[in-house]
C-alpha cells in the first residue's frame, strides 16, 4: 500500500454543467490549484461533492478523472458509501483500477446498522473489494444519526478488516477523537473533518485533515498547521481565528455559497443538484461583498 497523506486533504466539489451533467473538464485546473496551494490529497465524492446525489457510473468516470490528473501530485481518496453494498463493492474495484491511493465509506444512513459489530461487517465487505488500496471508516453523526463508540469501531475493524487504515471524523466530539488517537498509538491515521476547529483536532493528535473549506482556504489552514507545528500556539489561533470567520461568512449565505467561493479562484464547478439549491446571483454579490470586508484574498487559494 501507498504511504497515508498527511496535512491538508480536500473534500472536492464535483463539477456539474447548467444542464446538470456531470463536467469532468474542470478537475486538472482544479487539481492545479490544490497543488500550488500545499493541498496533499482529495476526498472525492463525498457529502461536499454531492456523491450520493450521483449515479455509480458518474461517481466512478468522476474518481477515475482525479485518478488520471492527480496520479503524481495528489494522494485520491475515492468516498464509495452507497446504500446498495454491490454499488459500494463495485465503486471500490473501480477506484482500485484507477489508481487511487485509499477508498473511503460513510455508513448507510436509511436502512442502518443495528450495532457496530455490524457496520464493521458492512465496512469489511465493501474493503475487501480494493484490498490493494488503504481503508478508511468515514464517521459524520450529524448526516448518518449513527453515534456507535468509534473507539470499539476500530478495535473490530483492525480484526475485521486486512486494509483498515484509520478514519475521517467529522464530528466536535474531540473526547472521543481524543480517544481513537490513544487507541491508535500511530498505527492508523486520523483525519479531523471538521475545519472550523482544526486546531483543536491537531492539539489531540490527528495526522491531518479532510474539509471542504480547504478548495478555496488553504493558505490559512496551511499556516494554523505550520504555526502548530513549530509550537507557537499564539500564532496557530490567530490564523484558526480568521478561518472561523470566514467558515461563518460561509454558513450565512448556506452550503451552496461555498461552489461560489470556490469561483473566486478561478474554479466554477457549476450548480448544485437537488435537494441542494446554488444561491442566487444577488446573493453570490452579497457574499463577494462579505468577502472583501473580511479581507478574503489574505486565506483564498490562487
């Protein structure tokens, strides 16, 4: 297996065109503009890129396209959650096929698991479909309403699955963050998934991060890590601080704002699908607006 990234990992937006079809065009610039802003890796497919909103085949042309332009510069960890776990086992053998460094999977969230023993069952199926690739458990309780002890999660995961590597937590419970980071003893890798406390994610242990602020932010995370790093806490919260208030900027104009922020740096990965709705041309002007009050182009990407 491929060494696990560390640092920052972005959750890709996917490109769609007015019609709604999906826009595989726009990834090289895409993969570009994560490169030169210190980005190690992607999380395709997810709850940002709308994955579950796409067919299997979309999803598949969409991970093998970041496969093929970020083969030598981005580490492509392919999100293969679906309800149906044929769906699921058939986007991991294709992620293996592309190339891919990880594949990735939320729980099913409608029919769901009764116990934990048997997500790591479900997870362990879908696994074993990329045993060449490295596995990681996506936890995000406020999307699944599945708060199972994630501690216990890895414990039988490690026994269950040959290419368990860790997990992307998205979630404020840093206790037991905390806690999966002790178990862990370095042996697997952590992902924080929420951006707007970082920090906080790095000061109990984690490897690194996955987050959709980092498509249009990753010069101001880059520096919360680096601050981080050389011990100098002062620094790393001021910078938290400015990525918090641009994360509210976001949160008041609503998750379709971020596809507009994205723009700002050259990047139109066009509209949203339903049930997520774009925001309005007045309101895109009201956010630009924001944004230079704030001082935008001091944390945007170039």
């Amino acid at each position: 297996m491929t060494k696990r990234p560390h640092g920052l990992i972005t959750a890709t937006y996917t490109a769609f065109h007015a019609d709604g079809s999906l826009n595989l065009s726009v990834i090289a610039k895409h993969a570009d503009l994560l490169v030169r802003n210190g980005v190690k890796g992607v999380f395709v497919c997810g709850s940002t890129g709308e994955g579950v909103s796409m067919t299997t085949d979309e999803r598949i042309a969409y991970v093998n396209r970041w496969c093929e332009v970020g083969k030598d510069s981005l580490s492509v960890i392919a999100h293969v959650g679906h309800s149906s776990l044929n769906d699921a086992r058939a986007m991991a053998a294709a992620a293996q096929k592309s190339g891919a460094h990880a594949i990735s999977t939320v729980a099913p969230s409608v029919l769901k698991p009764a116990n934990v023993e048997d997500l790591v069952e479900w997870c362990a199926a879908v696994a074993s479909a990329a045993p060449e690739l490295q596995y990681y458990y996506y936890h995000i309780p406020i999307l699944t309403t599945l708060r199972f002890n994630m501690v216990k999660y890895m414990e039988l995961a490690s026994q269950r699955i040959s290419n368990f590597c860790g997990m992307k937590f998205t979630d404020e419970d840093l206790f037991e963050l905390g806690r999966c980071v002790d178990w862990s003893g370095g042996k697997h890798s952590l992902y924080f998934g929420r951006d707007e406390i970082l920090l906080s994610g790095l000061v109990v242990g984690v490897q690194g991060a996955v987050g959709s602020t980092y498509n249009y932010s990753a010069p101001v995370y880059n520096r919360v890590m680096a601050a981080f790093e050389k011990g100098d806490m002062k620094t790393a919260m001021q910078e938290q601080a400015r990525a918090r208030e641009s994360v509210q900027i976001l949160n008041d104009f609503g998750g379709g704002a971020g596809k507009a922020m994205l723009r700002t740096c050259g990047i139109d990965c066009g509209p949203m699908r339903l049930p997520k709705r774009s925001i309005t041309p007045e309101a895109e002007k009201q956010l630009l607006a924001r944004l230079d009050a704030f001082g935008w182009d001091e944390v945007r990407c170039r």
